[in-house]
C-alpha cells in the first residue's frame, strides 16, 4: 500500500499467509460432504512441484525484508480459513492489543480506499472504538446440508459438525472492524469453540457465545446500487481498484 496515501494517519499492515500445498486436489471429503472447488488445483500442483519451495523461500525472504507477513504452519487452502483466521486473532491479541484499539480485516481479493478508511475510523467514538463490531452483516443464513449429488456446495456442511439449521449473524468476509478488546474476547473464545471450514459463519458463531451484537456499517456493502454506499466504501474488489482509485493522487474516480 502506497504509504504516501495515509499522510499522518498511523496504519499497519499484516499479511497472513500458509505454507505452499504439496499434493494439492480440487476435490475434498468431511465427514459425508464432497465437494470439487474446480480449479484445476492438481494440474497446477504438478506444474509448480518444483518450484513451491522456492516459493515458500520467497515468503520468507518478504517477511524479513518489510516484517508484515505472518506465516501459519497450516497449508494455504479455502478449506484452511479458519485456521488463517483464529491463527491472526490470537497473534494480534498476543502482540499489538496495547498498540492500537482497531483491528480491520480484508479479504485479499480486495483492496483497501484510504481516504474513506480513515474518514470511517476518525468518524468512530474513541471512547466505544475498543468495542467496535461492524461489518456488512449476512443477518440469516441456512445451513447448507450434503446432498445428493455427486459434488456439494463448498459450503456445505454436515449435521456432526454442525447440528443447527441457522448460523448465527455473520459478516461477509470482505472486510469488517473490530475493536481490540473483541479480537482478545475472540481469540480466546476460537480456543472453546467447535472449529468449522467456513471461516465467516465461525466468526459469527464465536462473537454469538460471546453475546456481541453486529453493527451494519454501509462502508462494507456489497449493495454498490446505492449511491450512498459507493461514495463511502472502504474496499473495493481489487479487479476493479486500478479503475476507481489513482494510486498516485489517492483520488477516486468516477465509480
């Protein structure tokens, strides 16, 4: 992120990576649901065998050189978000609650607008910004079951892992804010919380037990329809970025 953008606003970045996937398939088993994610994982598997390592040094070398990568020992999978997520809840609340009092957590698909970032958190009380839980709330959400067909939806998932019908209010995972006292509240609850692979619907499950309610901020919305919420975003789908945003200028075009 250009630094020059965020002028005398204090922001750090974190990069939260796995390990490279050896043997990587596009199709998975849990626990009675199949499902075939269609990337051709395995054909790129084989083409990039030798080189993964070498990828893996590559990481290594980034983090040392700019110190804002954290590497889990998990390999970086869909299937392993939850493991990313509680991974850099428990690092954040471990290393940096004393140094900032917001948390704000992107998707890598997307990218962040400066301007309206730091007109959205200036705009939060300090006095309650600890506390803060927004986001663009998915309010109801049935539980997609294994079906009969071949393949399932990714989402899917099994009545052993998860026996209720609704997931509790969760946040789409674009991006969302949290205050610091709720990641350290959070990471501690992850630990006495049945894990499940949709990373999303975990967090929702989580900040439920912890009786959190979720505020619906129009900064996240994926409704871009209203003018209102297009004017204000905070992310942006980053196959559209160079588009809407000169990198230079930090100025937003015409969107």
């Amino acid at each position: 992120m250009k630094s020059h953008l965020w002028k005398d606003f204090r922001i750090r970045f974190v990069f939260v990576v796995g390990l490279p996937t050896p043997n990587e398939t596009d199709v998975y088993h849990f626990d009675g649901v199949t499902v075939n994610l269609g990337r051709k994982a395995s054909e790129l598997s084989k083409l990039y065998e030798s080189s993964r390592w070498i990828a893996a040094k590559k990481l290594s070398d980034e983090s040392g050189k700019f110190n804002d990568m954290l590497v889990g020992s998990f390999h970086d999978t869909y299937f392993n978000l939850t493991s990313k997520m509680i991974l850099s809840y428990r690092w954040a609340a471990t290393f940096c609650k004393g140094q900032t009092p917001l948390y704000l957590f992107v998707d890598d698909d997307y990218a962040l607008l400066p301007e309206n970032t730091i007109r959205l958190v200036r705009s939060l009380n300090a006095s309650v910004s600890r506390s803060t839980v927004g986001g663009f709330v998915h309010y109801t959400s049935v539980v997609a079951r294994p079906s009969k067909e071949k393949f399932d939806l990714k989402w899917s998932i099994s009545v052993n892992e998860y026996p209720w019908d609704y997931y509790p209010p969760y946040f789409y995972g674009i991006g969302y804010l949290l205050g610091s006292d709720i990641v350290s509240d959070a990471s501690v609850a992850m630990a006495f919380t049945q894990s499940i692979r949709i990373d999303d619907s975990f967090l929702g499950i989580v900040l439920s037990r912890l009786n959190r309610t979720l505020t619906n901020m129009k900064e996240f919305s994926l409704d871009e329809s209203i003018p209102e919420n297009k004017s204000c975003l905070v992310i942006i789908d980053i196959d559209i970025a160079g588009d809407v945003i000169n990198w230079k200028t930090g100025d937003i075009m015409n969107y």
